[in-house]
C-alpha cells in the first residue's frame, strides 16, 4: 500500500539506542519514518541515536522501557501514539544474551527466566499491545511488525542455552501475529541476523574473527548493523505486502545447510 503524499509513518523501535537497534532507527528514518525510540536506559547512545534520526530530518522521541515489565507496555504506546497519532510500524529489536556461556547442565532458572523474560516473553506481550493499536484503527499507509531474532531460533549453541530458547519460539510468534494481523493488512516479519558486529559480540571478537578464517561463514566476514538495518526498513515500508509471515537471513551464508 503506497504511503499518500504528506503522511508520515511512526515507527516504534525496541532497544535501539545503539547496535542494531541505532541502525535500524537510522534506516526507517531514511525510508520516511518518525522514530519512537525504547531502551532500558537513557544515556549518551539514546540521545545520539535520536539526533542520527534528527539528522535525516525525521523526529525521535525516547522512552524509557523495560521491556520485561510487561505492565509498562500500555504507558509505551500510548505515548508513541500520543507522540505522532498512530504507530504504523514495531520493530522487536530489543534483547539480552546469555548471562554466561558454559555448560548446558549449569543454566540456573534465574538466568533462564530472565533473558526469555525479555527476549520472548517481553516480545511477545509488546506485539500484542501494537498489534491492539493497530487493529483498533484503520490507516491508508502500509502497517508492519518486524521481529529481529537470530540465526539461533534453529541454530544451536549449547553454551548459550537460554538465548537459543528464547530465540528459538520467535519464528512461531511471527506466524501467529501474521497470521492474525492478514485481514488487517498488516505485514509480521522475522530478520534472522548472523554474527553482526556490535557491542554484543565485542567480547568474543576473536574467538569468531579466528572461526571466520576457518569458513564459518561463506561470506567470510562480520556482518554489520547497517545491513540488518537496510532489511528491516525494506519490510517496515510495505514493499513486500503479500510476503508476510516471511523469513529474512542476514548471516552472510552462515545459516544454509552445507557438506
């Protein structure tokens, strides 16, 4: 659906106030959208990420957000669309990884229930309280819902035992909402990143860089957050209305079954 002549979309993007989260905001902002921006915190890396959407001539606005108190997601919408009128987009980018790696056999419940208490459960109830929004409006501009998950939903990391879960349930999640959000013409897709350069991965830099020169990847190097970006605001703007439910692998080959 084509956006008419005039109408700005917002899009609320979580945990974006640096990484991925920071291009994907930078990205929408080129494409056209006002930027909400959510994250645990408010620093340094929240406000620069809104002068970068600033700078492209869009407006940001940042709210502070939990994403695993799930009590606190009615307040986040309803000042996203206090802010603009309407929220035309979700981006689920927010996430935590695994408190440690190690053995499987030592994951403790409180590890457990805190990174699907924001990865997944967080996620989830997030969706939900947009996707209310969204069906409780109508709009002459393309809607859509974009979940960041991982190459982990079916890769496997026995040392990251928690964030693979927690990963793992997105893909399901993605079907559910398309499939309930189709009649309203609402796109829901999943960007399934790689190894991407971020602060995340910063601290296993090498254990991969040295995996990179073993093949790792086909690509046979880091994927960088502009690029997760790029595919995200590619789907956020409607450009592939009749695809929803849609995977999209952003891993440089690494996820694609080879002997």
């Amino acid at each position: 659906m084509s956006k008419p002549e005039g109408k700005r979309s917002t899009a609320l993007v979580t945990g974006a106030r640096r990484g991925i989260g920071r291009s994907i905001c930078v990205a929408l902002a080129r494409r056209g959208f006002d930027v909400v921006l959510t994250d645990v915190v408010h620093d340094e890396d929240a406000d620069t990420t809104c002068a970068l959407v600033r700078d492209e001539g869009r407006d940001a606005l940042f709210i502070r957000s939990d994403l695993s108190d799930v009590a606190s997601h009615a307040r986040v919408v309803e000042e996203a669309v206090r802010f603009k009128g309407s929220i035309e987009c979700l981006v689920n980018n927010a996430g935590i990884g695994s408190p440690s790696r190690g053995d499987l056999l030592d994951v403790s419940p409180q590890a457990f229930d805190a990174v699907l208490g924001v990865n997944l459960r967080g996620t989830f109830f997030m969706t939900q309280a947009v996707a209310l929004h969204m069906a409780s409006v109508t709009s002459g501009v393309a809607r859509s819902i974009v979940t960041v998950s991982s190459v982990s939903a079916e890769m496997a990391s026995p040392e990251r035992a928690e964030y693979c879960v927690s990963k793992s349930a997105l893909p399901m999640m993605t079907r559910l909402f398309a499939l309930r959000l189709a009649s309203a013409n609402v796109g829901v897709f999943e960007v399934r990143p790689g190894i991407i350069r971020t602060p995340m991965t910063a601290g296993v830099a090498q254990k991969y860089e040295a995996r990179f020169g073993e093949g790792l990847v086909p690509a046979g190097r880091w994927g960088e957050s502009d690029e997760v970006g790029q595919a995200v605001a590619t789907l956020a703007d409607g450009a592939l209305p009749f695809a929803t439910g849609s995977v999209v692998n952003v891993d440089g080959g690494l996820s694609i079954p080879a002997f």
